[in-house]
C-alpha cells in the first residue's frame, strides 16, 4: 500500500491491479494488496453494519465507485452458515480477525450442488473468486465472528441474487438484506 492507510488509496491500487481483467493473478494480486491494508492502522473505520443473508451476519459498504467497484466490512456469524449463494460479481475476500470457513460450491454435470472446496481462514488469508458461475459459496465464523474486508467488482448491494438450497434444489432470487 506504500504507507498508505485510506479506503480511497486502496480502491484505486486496486483497480489498477484488476485493469487487465479479473484473471486468478489480479485478483490474487488485489487479495495480496488487501491482506496489507488491513494491517494498516486507521484502514478499517467503525461502521455501522446492517443485516446479510437475512440472518445473524452483517455488512458496510466502506467505499463503491461510480464503476460498481465495492468495497465492504462484513462479519460472518459462528451461530449459522450463511446460505449458499452468488454474488454475480468477482471477488476477493480477506479475514481481518477471527477464523472463517468459507466454503465453495459448484454446479456438477449432473445438475447438483455440491461443496468442491471447504477451507478455514485465519487473519490475512484471502479467497478470490471469478465472475459467475463460479461465485457461488457459503460461510461461517469459527468460535467468533469472523470480521472481513471483501472487494467486488460490481455494487453487488444492487445486484438480485441466487441462494440454493442444496438439499432440495430450490433457488430462490432476492437482494442480500
């Protein structure tokens, strides 16, 4: 971040990094970028965060753009998972305290849903993940919250989307709150 600790700074490092596309090394190169600001002192502001997923988790958008590039404050609940859904968008998710699994999941050949990676998340580790289909995933706070910074490429506050239910197969469309 070359000692720089505001969200405006960050945001523009960012799409810079990501001019060329959302490829697996920019958005690996943004999770990087983003894994360092969250260290910087004054980074993360005290926000107020309003229900995610209709549940126990919670979200602030800290800066979009005019371009739809977002930036958020979530913290993910160790009471529930939240459900299985998209986003519509690219993305990069960073844990700034507290552990998350995060768990990836994917349409197969045979029209199931079904969990094709499950791992758990300490303190500047990140998860990157391409424009649809492949954004579909759930998540969860070990033993505590986990608090995240989470990039997107669109305002994905505006964007309707998908949650499945794996075990019956339903989709349902709605916003996020």
């Amino acid at each position: 971040m070359h000692g720089t600790s505001s969200v405006a700074a960050f945001m523009t490092e960012a799409r810079a990094l990501v001019r060329g596309g959302a490829t697996v090394e920019n958005l690996h190169a943004v999770g990087l970028l983003l894994a360092e600001a969250s260290t910087q002192p004054g980074f993360i502001p005290n926000a107020e965060l309003h229900s995610l997923h209709g549940g126990d988790s919670s979200f602030a958008v800290l800066q979009t753009d005019p371009d739809g590039l977002t930036l958020m404050l979530a913290s993910f609940s160790p009471l529930e998972e939240t459900p299985v859904h998209n986003h519509g968008s690219w993305g990069v998710a960073c844990v700034v305290k507290g552990r998350d699994r995060y768990r990836q999941w994917r349409f197969m050949e045979d029209g199931e849903l079904a969990v094709v990676d499950d791992k758990q998340l300490g303190p500047g580790a990140f998860v990157t993940w391409p424009d649809p289909p492949d954004d579909i995933h759930s998540q969860m706070g070990i033993d505590e919250p986990a608090i995240e910074l989470v990039l997107f490429g669109k305002d994905v506050t505006t964007i309707p989307r998908q949650y499945y239910d794996p075990e019956t197969g339903k989709v349902r469309t709605a916003l996020p709150r």
